[in-house]
C-alpha cells in the first residue's frame, strides 16, 4: 500500500512539474542577402498571420564612393527611392528607404517591413524578403539581414 501511494505521489509530481514546464516557441533565422532581389524565406504563410520577428545586420545599395549615404539597417536609409529619381530607374518599392526590409507573398504586392517588430500576412503563400532598390541593380550591393522569426 505504501508503495503504491509513493508511486501515485511521484508519478503526480512529475506529470506537474512537466506541465508546468514553458514550451519554447520556435525561432527561424532567413539570411536576407542585399545582392539578390528575393530570398525565399522557405515559411509559408496564411492571411491574417501575425508573424513576429527581429532584423539585424546592414545593407549597402551601391559603391560608398559614389553613394556615402548607400548603408542602412533594416529601416532603411535617409534617401527614399522614388521611380522616376533617376531616368529609366524602377524601384521594388516606391517610396520606400533604400536599404529597406521590404517582402512579398508568392508574386503579390510588395510590402514594406523596415524595423518593425512583426506584421499581418495580406495574403496565403510562400514569403519572399529583400532588401529596397532599384530593379536590375542588386549586383554593386553588399551586407544584409538576418531576420529572427519568432514563434513559427
């Protein structure tokens, strides 16, 4: 009879202190490279998902002879790239930083990230990051991110 109540006690007391225990929630790091135009994060996503993450690192969008100015977080840089600032030159994201966080969902609408902390999926797909320039211009940049995906 003792043996069966120390048994009940033990198997109570364990059961309780692993239900008890925090779940770690998963974190995905996505290496988004300023010298390519879309990196497939390999997270598929649905609309309405918050998804929560962290950028770190810096991007350069040109040769820091030319363009000083040409380095940023995640945020982005002072200048905005705007179509039409040089002739013939198209953004990925008009109005947004050069040197931005900026995504799209499987071939939607490109959004801005920058530094924020996390944002709402518009649409279901596979999610693609890259860093804002020009179209046609990823080959004179340098750097990146690495994006801290939390919870996924």
């Amino acid at each position: 009879m003792v043996k069966k109540v120390l048994f009940s006690v033990l198997t109570a007391v364990l059961v309780l202190g692993f239900a008890a225990m925090p779940v770690a929630a998963a974190t995905e790091a996505v290496r988004v490279s300023a010298a390519v135009m879309w990196v497939d994060t390999g997270i598929d996503v649905e609309a309405g998902d918050v998804l929560f993450l962290n950028a770190h690192g810096m991007a350069i969008t040109g040769p820091l002879s030319e363009y000083p100015e040409a380095i940023s977080g995640a945020g982005g840089q002072i200048t905005t790239c705007n179509d039409g600032a040089l002739p013939g030159m198209v953004c990925v994201l008009d109005g947004a930083a050069f040197g931005a966080l900026i995504g799209k969902i499987d071939g939607g609408a490109v959004f801005f990230i920058g530094d924020s902390s996390s944002f709402v999926a518009g649409s279901s797909g596979r999610l693609y990051l890259a860093v804002n320039d020009f179209l046609g211009t990823y080959d004179d940049n340098l750097g990146g991110f690495t994006v801290l995906f939390e919870g996924l």
